[in-house]
C-alpha cells in the first residue's frame, strides 16, 4: 500500500462544510516540514480518490490507509471533561472523532495558517 500511495496524490475535498468549499490535491503521504518524518494525508470521507487511479481501486487504497491508520496503536483517543483544551499537529495527525455520545457538544476550532502539503 505504502509503495502505491508513496508518491501518488489525492483529492481532497471541503464540501462536507458547505458548497464553497475548495477542492485540492495533496499528497497521499506528506512530509512534515519540521521533522523530516512522513505520515498518510488520507482519510474519510474528505479524501475523494487518488489522481489518474481508477475510481474504485483508488477509494480501495484510501479506505485500506484510513483503516490502517486508525488501528488501536496508532490512536489516542481523549475522554472529554468540562474546560479541556486538546491541540493537535494536523501535519501528522489523522483526526478521527468517536460519536461515543449524546449530549449536545460545543466547539471552538482555530487553524494557524501553514504551508502547503509537501
């Protein structure tokens, strides 16, 4: 899977917030621009498919790297109290959230401006 995503790109898609969302493409696997250190830039249901791979066999790999990357070693998952902060590194972070309840939740999101997937 890695040597199919190594140097593939995909399209990455926004619309789940609203019809002026942009459409991108980025790598399948950035490289982080602080540490050197790799990590897959896929997930669902924003990475639409890979560029120039047919449809099907391409949401096939996007789905086998979210399954992967979303296996319980690679995860942390974080149990939420009244007045957390949480922050994360989007550039090495898959951010995939648990709907583990039912009470109505707020919150707050602020992204620092970066550079662009490499």
């Amino acid at each position: 899977m890695r040597s199919q995503l190594d140097e593939a790109k995909a399209w990455h898609s926004g619309k789940n917030f609203g019809p002026d969302m942009p459409v991108n493409l980025h790598p399948a696997i950035r490289t982080h621009d602080e540490t050197g250190r790799k990590a897959l830039y896929v997930n669902d249901p924003f990475t639409k498919e890979i560029d120039g791979m047919d449809e099907a066999a391409g949401r096939n790999i996007i789905l086998r790297a979210v399954l992967h990357g979303t296996r319980p070693e690679f995860t942390c998952q974080h149990s939420w109290e009244v007045g957390d902060l949480v922050i994360w590194d989007n550039r090495s972070v898959m951010h995939s959230p648990i709907r583990d309840y039912s009470e109505r939740r707020v919150m707050y999101r602020s992204v620092v401006a970066g550079g662009v997937p490499a």
